[in-house]
C-alpha cells in the first residue's frame, strides 16, 4: 500500500496520478468536500488532463498565495471529472450537517461548484446516507457509522480537520476509532494531510496525521509538521468571526495576508477597503490565474460599489485570461445591463446562458434574461425564459 503524509491535501491527487490510479473508490473523511470549480476553468482541466503527473505539478498554488489554481480545496474536482476517481464517499464529520443529510447536502454543494442539473436532481437519501453523482461520478455522503460498501480499487484519503471540531477545535473523534473502523478496506493508497498551512487544522493537532497512519498501518512516520502562521489562523476565523480575522491582519505582513484581509473586509460589506487591497494585490508580479482570481474579485466588490463601468474593465481582464468562466460572463452581462448598455448586456447574458447551460447557475441566468427582456419590452422572449426556469426548477425538486 502506497502511504503518504503531506500538509497540502492537494498532494493526494498527484500520488494518484503519479502511481497510475484510476477508477478509485475514495473513501474521503474531510471536513471538506474539496471539489470547488471556481479557479479551475475548462481550458485549465484540459491541459491538467493532458499533463503528465510530473507537468500538474505547475499547476498547483503558491503556497505563499494560495487562492488559485490546484489546492487543498479543490483538487478532487479534477479528480472525479478525469476518472481518477469514480466513486467518491464523503465521510463527514457528525456534527458538521446542522439539519436533515439530504437537505444539508444540497446547500453544501452551492457554496462549492456550480452543480449540474443532472446531478442535483440525482440526490437521494439511502439507509442514512445519501447517494446520487457528482461531476458525472458516484457520489455517496454519510458519517462513518453509515459506511455503504466499499469497492476496488480503494484510496482512504484524510484530512485531520475531520477530526478537530470548528467551534472549540477539541479532538472530537479518536483516529483510533476511526482505524479500527477502517481495518477491514484494503486500500491501495493512504493519504493522510495535516492541514495546518491554510488554517485547517490547529498547528498542535497535526500530530494525529502520523499518530493515524501508525494506527491504520503499523507504520512509525517521524514527521515535522509546518509551524502555524498569523495567516493560517486569520484563515481559520474568516468564516466564524471575520472581524477578529480583520483584527489579526490590521498590518499586513505578505501577500497572503492582504488576500486574507480583503476577503474579510468583504464578508463585512466593507466593499472600498476591499477593492483597495486587491488593487494594492494586483500591482504585485502574479501568475495568469492568480491575477484572474483577484480580478473577479475585484469585479465583484465594485458591483457592491455600483463602479459598474471599472467592474466591467475588471470581468473583462478576468476573460482574457479564462474566456469560458461563465459566471464572470453573467457578471459582466449584469454590469453592462446596470451601465444601460442593453445590446452588450443581452449579448453577454446569452453567452453566459450558453457556457453554464445545464447546470444550476444556468436558473439565474434565465431569471435574469426574463427580467431584462420585460424591461425592454419583449414580452416574448421573457416567457420563454420564464417556461425553461420552471422547468428546471420542475426537474430537480420533483
């Protein structure tokens, strides 16, 4: 069995590529579904599919600017979309779904990707867990006391935060109970991230990664797990308690600070400051896609600005570099729409319709292609926006 501790979690999916693992049923106890599709554009994943494991690996972030393309957050979505792996079980944590699975499944995957119809509308809950697809591949959620059976060839891939609970960041769960769970699966890979760099897990929890692995494998790791940063920490409030994460980085020490500080100052709704801390950002020597990144977002906070004019120079920057990012297509299509530019609106908002046809943005779109058409007096066009919106809604809530 090919055994690997590592911090980045992205790391798992190159120990697939590099051993020649496809077809995985991934047995993944995260806190985190990891699939997220925001900085993964289609032209990205087809050079990522044609690249050899050695060539992915510049496609990974920065670890000093870790906010695009391949990381700890979403480096199983070109997993499942390449077949590495083919079915993904996601074991949560107990106290992670706050209402019924089923329905708390469905809202956890908006805040990811964007979710094919198809797949949405495939969400069942089965013996206590739920089973459907995603990305085209199977997909089961459950907690540990509901593992479905298991297929080969295996991957256990493991984030310790799954074991370290968000509120009080006590040790919920013993590895060892979770090692006794697993004994009977034979894998042919373990991985097991520690997470401390990004926030994730508390710098002294770390050691439960190599503590696992000696549970799981009989194996003894002497490992030195990365020292926490003021970063890693700010990140790990950001969601919780923005303001004291905006506290932690008053003055920013690196770029990865300021990033920190301008994503808190926009779960605030302090949408200038924000701008301003991307534009000091974008001055700095970045890679395409993470100038791309910080552009949308930069878009994004002068549409709160109602700057729609330097929005539209922003989103337009953004498609330069990623032409096919259709929610930057549907912003623009807004923006020109809010700048009375209706010609350059329905444009963009037709194309936008056409790159995310399908999927579940695709019912914001129609919403809004309906609304600007009664504003421009079509009627016609508007209700037959309006019949395809209700008949996507009728597909995925029957």
């Amino acid at each position: 069995m090919i055994v690997r501790l590592m911090d980045d979690h992205s790391e798992a999916f190159l120990c697939w590529r590099e051993a020649g693992l496809k077809g995985l049923t991934c047995l993944h106890l995260d806190a985190h579904l990891d699939v997220a599709d925001e900085t993964l554009a289609p032209t990205t994943m087809a050079a990522m599919a044609a690249s050899s494991p050695t060539e992915l690996a510049r496609f990974r972030s920065s670890p000093e600017r870790p906010w695009s393309g391949l990381h700890c957050g979403n480096f199983l979505y070109p997993a499942l979309r390449e077949g590495t792996v083919s079915h993904l079980i996601w074991v949560v944590p107990e106290w992670l779904p706050d209402a019924d699975l089923l329905a708390w499944l469905r809202e956890e995957l908006h805040l990811w990707l964007d979710v094919a119809l198809e797949d949405y509308a495939s969400l069942r809950a089965v013996d206590g867990r739920v089973e459907g697809r995603l990305c085209g591949q199977r997909l089961t959620v459950c907690t540990l006391e509901h593992l479905p059976p298991v297929g080969a060839p295996l991957a256990i891939d493991i984030d310790i935060d799954y074991f370290v609970a968000h509120d009080d960041d006590r040790v919920w769960q013993s590895p060892a109970v979770v090692a006794n769970r697993l004994s009977p699966y034979q894998a042919e890979v373990l991985t097991v991230a520690t997470s401390v760099r990004g926030g994730y897990t508390p710098p002294d929890k770390a050691h439960l990664g190599a503590f696992l692995i000696s549970q799981l494998t009989g194996r003894e790791l002497v490992v030195t797990a990365p020292e926490g940063t003021r970063a890693d920490l700010a990140a790990r409030l950001l969601c919780a308690n923005p303001d004291r994460a905006l506290a932690l980085l008053e003055t920013p020490l690196d770029l990865n600070e300021r990033y920190l500080r301008s994503l808190a100052l926009s779960r605030l709704e302090r949408h200038f400051e924000a701008a301003d801390e991307l534009e000091i950002l974008l001055g700095a020597r970045l890679s395409e896609l993470e100038r791309a990144r910080l552009l949308a977002l930069l878009g994004e906070c002068q549409m709160e600005m109602g700057a729609y004019p330097r929005a539209i120079e922003s989103f337009q920057r953004v498609l330069a570099i990623e032409p096919e990012r259709g929610e930057i297509v549907f912003r623009l299509g807004l923006s020109f729409w809010h700048q009375a530019q209706p010609e350059r609106a329905e444009e963009a908002l037709r194309q936008a319709l056409t790159l995310v046809e399908g999927r579940f943005s695709s019912l914001d779109v129609h919403e809004q292609l309906a609304r600007f058409y009664l504003a421009t007096q079509r009627p016609e066009q508007a209700r037959h926006h309006q019949a395809r919106l209700a008949e996507k809604r009728y597909s995925i809530e029957r």
